[in-house]
C-alpha cells in the first residue's frame, strides 16, 4: 500500500535516513539538545496547562453529578434531571466533538495555533461559567453541546501543532505530558471538587454551581496568554536567534509539518482518505476512545459504587488519576525511547483490561480489591494513548495531510466516547457496574490485538521497502 502523496519535494535518500541534523548514529546534537530543550520550556508546559484547563471543564459534570447529592443539592435534583437525561447531554457533548474536530484542524493552520486555540479558550471557557446557571434540562443540553463544539480542535490541534516544532521520534513523550494533563485534571478535578463542595449555599449558590463558575473562568482568562505566548512555528519564534530558528526548520525538514507548507489540496485529501492502513490506526483509537470517556466521566460515579459516598466520593477519584500519570509518563517515555509504540501500547491496552476483567469478576462487596483494579484499569488505558498518537503520526509522510489525519483519527475516537457514556448503568451500581467493566476489558483487548496485528504489517512493508532499494521506513 503506497506513502499518502507528499506535499513537498524531499529527495528519497534524506526520507530514509534523516540524518541531516542528527549524524550517522541518529543521535542529535549538541545544538539540537539545546534547541529542543529551549522548546520544551516554552512549549510543553504551556500545551499541558491548557488541556489541563480543557480536561477540567469537560468532566467536571461527572463531579458536579455527585456534589452534595446527599443533601439534594447536586445537578441532577436542582435541574430535575434523569439519569438518563444526563446521559444524553453527555452524548450530545461529544456528538458536537466528532463532528467539529476535522474543520478546527482546518481553521487551526489557516489562523494560527495561537490565535485559534485562544478563541477556543475564550469561548469554552465562558460556556462552562454558563453550565453554573442552568436550570433545567435542555439549558445543561445545549451548553453542552456547545463545549463540545469548542473543545473539540484543541486535542487533535495540539497533535497537529507538536509536528511543526518536533520530529517523530520526539512526539509521543509530548503528547504523553499534554494527555497526562487530563489525568492531572481528573486529580485536581477529585480534590477542587471536594474542597468547592464546602461552599454549598455560598451566597445563595451550590456547590455545583460553583464548581462550573470557578473552573471556567481561569480558561477564560487563559485566553489572554496563550494569545501572545504560544508560539506559532518555529521560523516565526523571535525568542529563538537566528542559528536556532534555522536549525528547527532544518531538522524538521523531512519530519514535520510547516507553517510556511501549502494548504490541503484535494487530492492530498483523496490520497489520504483512501489510504485503507490509516483506518486500522482509527479502528484502534475507536476501541480505546470507551475506557477514555467512561473514565473521565464516571470515575466519580465508580468509587460511589466502591462505598464512597458524598464529598469523599470525589476525594477518591484523585489516587487512580495520579498513579496513571506517572504511568504515562514513563511508558510513553519508554516508548520513544525504545522506538517502539505499537507494542507499548499493546502492553499497556491489555494491562488495562485485565484491570476491567479482574474488577467484574469480583465479588460486588470487595471494595478494597475492586479500588485497586480501577487503578490499574486507568494506568493502562490512559497510559497506551499517547504512544498510538505518536505512532500514527509518525507513519504519516505528506506535512499537508497530517493535521487531516489527527483529526480524523480522533473523530472516529468520538462514537467510542459516546459509548463510554452508556455503559456504566445507574441501576448497576449495587452489582459493581459489571455492563461497564466488561465493554472497557473487551475494547482494551481489541486495542492490544489491532496494536499487534499493525506492527507485524508494518514490519512486513518494510521488508518490501528495503527489498525495492530504498524509501521512508514505517516506524512500529
């Protein structure tokens, strides 16, 4: 199956060897050691400050669910809202997000990441004070839908932005820092929301309303930053001199992307569209989009079924968070290093299922042993996302299509996260939530044998490659 048409001239010798900047053993340079680390500092906290921020508004309903729900004052009595009316608006949510990553994408490289990303910030940070004042049904429905509309480019287009400024091999460590900022956010998301549960009836309000008002409003203010400090590319970066804004460009010449490059043409996008391996990469994502979603929404809802309840419900979310971002961290490391995504996320997808696997089995009342397989049914589902991102990226070799790409991959993830929001059943939570665990157990194992199943295809498409003398090789 053929490269997707490239949207540049690149001498076939430089796509297979990449050494330009790095040297005949791949390793880089001083230089570029330097310049790297010059835009981690820059780029790196600030990407996962801003997902962080992302993550916290888009799950804090799950908290706001059982905030103070033993007093009546949680969203769902002050709103006269059903389980499953709840459910919807979490469908709903990410109905919205499926269908807009694709053009944010767009607008993201035709405005700049900056600008684009600030507006997006702005905006979702306003809606998620707006959920603060619903009351009713069809207010917290629409509001939303339209987080979901506004959230929607910010992950795909920070994947899309870490091509212009990192090469392949230097990605999924990135993106593991920026996705961990969600488990971060799950943990700080458990600890505000204990703490903000004290201000119930703080000037008339509860505390769930609260909850929306103050975790929207630093997104809101954000905006203002991430507009004059996030860099858009690196030719444009006046905090680099001249030497290190053309060493970035050099060193990205074969392996990123370009803010200089030309726009999508269409038949960059057929070309994409028909090149059938990505969907594989997709189906992936799709399985793991599940135990993504259901996790960030319903851990709150989890522990409650764990024997936790009210305020320490919330508290309890916050070890198997913290635990999965350590875990992340270091095997998206690993995988970098190592040069081999595909199987760590293959190792850490069937982890993550035995996690479900083991927790269904139980016996409903084993609160301890079942509080601890959801610990490591997060770590491994969490822990195997970044390495997917950096793999598909990094096995796509036209710099025009890629931001097609990442959105398109994590828009197939969106009929996944809507699954995620079915299957942990109120009607469940006496038995264990059996119908959710074994969904998460059977779609982790369906990552761990897709993951397998593309490595043994790449590695047999690289054999043709070095047998037909040359070529870009397929990372796996």
């Amino acid at each position: 199956m053929g490269n997707p048409s490239n949207g540049e001239d690149i001498d076939p010798q430089t796509l297979e060897s990449g050494k330009e900047s790095y040297g005949d053993d791949h390793a880089p340079s001083s230089q570029s050691k330097k310049l790297v680390l010059k835009q981690d500092l820059r780029i790196v906290p600030l990407s996962a400050g801003i997902y962080l921020l992302c993550f916290l508004d888009r799950s804090n309903i799950g908290n706001a669910k059982v905030l103070n729900e033993d007093t009546g004052d949680d969203l769902l009595d002050e709103t006269n809202m059903t389980n499953t009316q709840y459910v919807i608006a979490l469908m709903l949510f990410l109905v919205a997000y499926g269908l807009f990553e694709v053009p944010s994408n767009y607008m993201l490289k035709r405005l700049s990441p900056s600008r684009w990303i600030a507006f997006l910030m702005l905006v979702w940070g306003a809606i998620t004070m707006g959920l603060g004042g619903s009351h009713d049904f069809a207010t917290v429905t629409a509001l939303r839908f339209l987080l979901g509309v506004f959230e929607a480019g910010l992950f795909p287009g920070l994947v899309y932005y870490l091509t212009f400024w990192y090469r392949t091999e230097e990605r999924s460590i990135r993106v593991a820092f920026i996705l961990a900022s969600a488990t971060l956010a799950g943990a700080f998301g458990g600890a505000i929301a204990y703490g903000v549960g004290h201000m119930n009836n703080v000037s008339g309000l509860s505390a769930w309303r609260w909850l929306f008002i103050l975790e929207g409003l630093p997104s809101l203010l954000s905006a203002v930053l991430v507009w004059f400090f996030l860099p858009d590319y690196p030719e444009t970066a006046s905090w680099l001199n001249e030497d290190e804004r053309s060493l970035a460009v050099e060193r990205l010449k074969v392996e990123g992307s370009h803010g200089h490059s030309p726009h999508l043409t269409w038949e960059e996008a057929r070309a994409t569209l028909t090149d059938w391996r990505l969907y594989v990469h997709y189906a992936v994502y799709f399985g793991i989009s599940t135990p993504f979603s259901s996790l960030s929404l319903f851990t709150p809802t989890i522990t409650c079924g764990l024997g936790y309840d009210g305020l320490r419900a919330n508290l309890m979310t916050v070890p198997p968070y913290a635990v999965a971002y350590v875990v992340q961290v270091l095997t998206s490391w690993s995988a970098d290093h190592f040069n081999a995504r595909g199987l760590h996320s293959a190792v850490m997808a069937a982890i993550g299922a035995l996690g479900f696997l083991v927790s269904a089995v139980l016996p409903p009342d084993a609160y301890l042993h079942r509080y601890g397989c959801l610990i490591v049914a997060a770590s491994g589902a969490f822990s195997c996302i970044p390495p997917l991102l950096g793999w598909l990226s990094s096995n796509v070799f036209s710099t025009a299509s890629i931001g097609l790409v990442i959105a398109l991959n994590i828009s197939f993830g969106a009929p996944g996260q809507i699954t995620g929001v079915w299957i942990y059943k109120a009607g469940e939570a006496e038995i264990g939530y059996p119908t959710g665990h074994w969904v998460n157990c059977g779609l982790l194992f369906f990552v761990a044998v897709g993951c397998v199943c593309l490595n043994l295809y790449y590695r047999s498409l690289n054999k043709k490659v070095r047998a037909s003398g040359g070529g870009r090789l397929y990372k796996y």
